[in-house]
C-alpha cells in the first residue's frame, strides 16, 4: 500500500518534470528557427523527454495493475 503511494508521488513528479521539458523543448525549438546554436540542446532535451515518456508510461500501467486510480 504505501509503495504504491510512493509510485503516485513519483508519478507526479516525472509529470512535472516531462512538462517542464516540453516548456524546454519549446524555447529551444524557437531559438532553432532563429539560427541560434540549440541543435545540442534540442537533441538532449528530445532524449530526456523520451525517457521520462518511457516512466510516466511504466509508473501508469503498474499503479493501473494495482488498481489506483491514475489522473
């Protein structure tokens, strides 16, 4: 019971951070346009944000197995 209380929180938290990213990604997007030097910080952005998809992912199916609700 209280691991799954635990993989909520998580939960929670690789949301925020995979918003956080997509703000990131945004910003760099439109300096990418502009000609600015962001390509490197794109690409790693892009990575983060595919990992942190890849947890969010896991964290649902688990707490869904387990019967919790998931917003």
């Amino acid at each position: 019971m209280e691991r799954l209380k635990l993989l909520q929180k998580k939960l929670h938290v690789v949301k925020k951070q995979k918003e956080l990213l997509m703000l990131e990604e945004a910003k760099l997007i439109r300096l990418a346009r502009q000609k600015k030097a962001a390509a490197k910080q794109l690409a790693k952005v892009k990575k983060e944000k595919a990992i942190l998809m890849a947890e969010e992912a896991r964290l649902v199916r688990v707490l869904k197995q387990n019967g919790y609700p998931v917003l």
